[in-house]
C-alpha cells in the first residue's frame, strides 16, 4: 500500500525538489505532475489519488480556491513560499503546510502525517458497516481566537448556528468559530452528519433516540427537528 501523490505547482523547480525528496519516503509515490491548477482539475477526474502537494499562487486559479472547487478532496499538504496563507489553509482541512525551500526532515513529517491519517481511513473504511466517505476526515482545525483548534470529529455532538459564526457543542462545551453552516455543512461527512434544522447538524453517533420532533443526544440535549428536514431523516438513521 502505498500514498498515490499528485503535484500540482507552476514552479519546474518544485516538482524537481519534490520527486527528489519523495524517492527517500518508501511508501510515497508521486503518479502525476501539474503545472496550474486548471490542470489538476481534469487530471483528478480520471485519475483519483491519495494526496495533493498543492502550491498557493499560481497563475488563474490559485490552490486554495482550487481546493474550494473539490467536492471530495485528497489529502493536501501545501507547499509555498508564502506563510500568510497558513489559517486560511488550515480552516479548508489541510494536512500539513511546509514552506519553500524544502527540508527533508519537515518534508518527512509532514508526509508521515499524512500516511498515519491516510491508514486510519484505509482501516476505518473496511471495517465500517457504514458508506464510507471518500478520504473522509478524522478531524479538523477550526479558528478560535488567535489560535487553530483541533477538533475529532467523533466529539463532536452537534453544530449550531450562531450569526456570522458557529458554535461545535462537544460534551459539555462549545468551541465559536467564525464559519457558516454552509461550510461547516460541507466539511462534515455526509454518512456521519446530518442537518435536522435550519440551526442544527448533529453527529448519528452521539445521538441517543429520537422523539417525535426532537433529537436527544447522548448528553441528554434535546434539539428541535425542522419542518422541512424531518423526512430526510428516517433515511439517514436506517
């Protein structure tokens, strides 16, 4: 088994610097190179990989609005010289983020990074009785204040909206975090979360039963079941 990594940068260079460094890594193996993002695009539709070494600016379209244009995305480590970029990154769930020019030993952890989360969807993926996602996350980092939290997804109790922000309840505490439910809606996997209102996403496997029109979570939070999304329901939890 083995990680299945796609370059996409405009940089020559780059590409050289990382097959280079990719040959001392046994269980990376660099499939395909792309030079703009445009590129990539049609590249990832007949050719489905494992992981991204994805630059930031380049010309048209760049990486991170790339990203954005994926339904279902590989893991990404970017690779860039431009540090600014680095929360932003890491609110669309990338792996890791390493700066140019590139060292071996932040080269190698950032794949080894990516190698333990990509074993652990390999393994989560056949012993589940659930559909699986496509690289579906274990967790994401979210902003809080100043800082980037990581969160496991399997903490996570329910989503709701607060305003311009979010509020991710976990057992007995909420984390704010500046995104929409939209987004929040779109990070999630689908086969583990569910809108059940307008105000709500909550997690199948912290729920406890559900009642007429509410959910009740295992923490004992009851959460109103809207209208519109009730008969979406049944299907999702049998």
């Amino acid at each position: 088994m083995q990680l299945k990594a796609l370059i996409i940068d405009d940089e020559p260079l780059a590409h050289d610097v990382i097959k280079e460094l990719a040959q001392e890594v046994p269980y990376l193996q660099i499939v395909g190179d792309c030079y703009s993002a445009t590129e990539a695009i049609i590249y990832l539709q007949q050719h489905p990989v494992d992981l991204l070494f994805l630059d930031i600016q380049m010309p048209k379209l760049s990486g991170l609005d790339f990203l954005r244009t994926l339904s279902k995305r590989p893991l990404v480590i970017i690779t860039t010289a431009h540090h600014e970029y680095a929360v932003e990154g890491f609110e669309l769930d990338v792996m890791d983020y390493i700066m140019k020019p590139f060292r071996f030993d932040r080269f190698l952890k950032a794949t080894n990074k990516a190698w333990e989360q990509f074993k652990t969807q390999q393994t989560t993926s056949s012993s589940s009785t659930l559909p699986a996602a496509t690289n579906a996350p274990a967790s994401l980092f979210v902003k809080q204040d100043k800082r980037l939290v990581q969160i496991h997804l399997q903490d996570i109790y329910y989503v709701e909206s607060y305003g311009n922000y979010v509020k991710i309840w976990l057992k007995d505490h909420a984390i704010l975090t500046p995104k929409t439910m939209l987004s929040m809606e779109e990070a999630l996997p689908v086969e583990q979360f569910v809108r059940i209102h307008k105000s709500y996403i909550v997690n199948k496997l912290n729920v406890d039963y559900i009642e007429g029109n509410m959910v009740v979570l295992k923490n004992k939070q009851s959460l109103l079941i809207g209208k519109s999304y009730k008969p979406l329901l049944k299907d999702f939890f049998e």
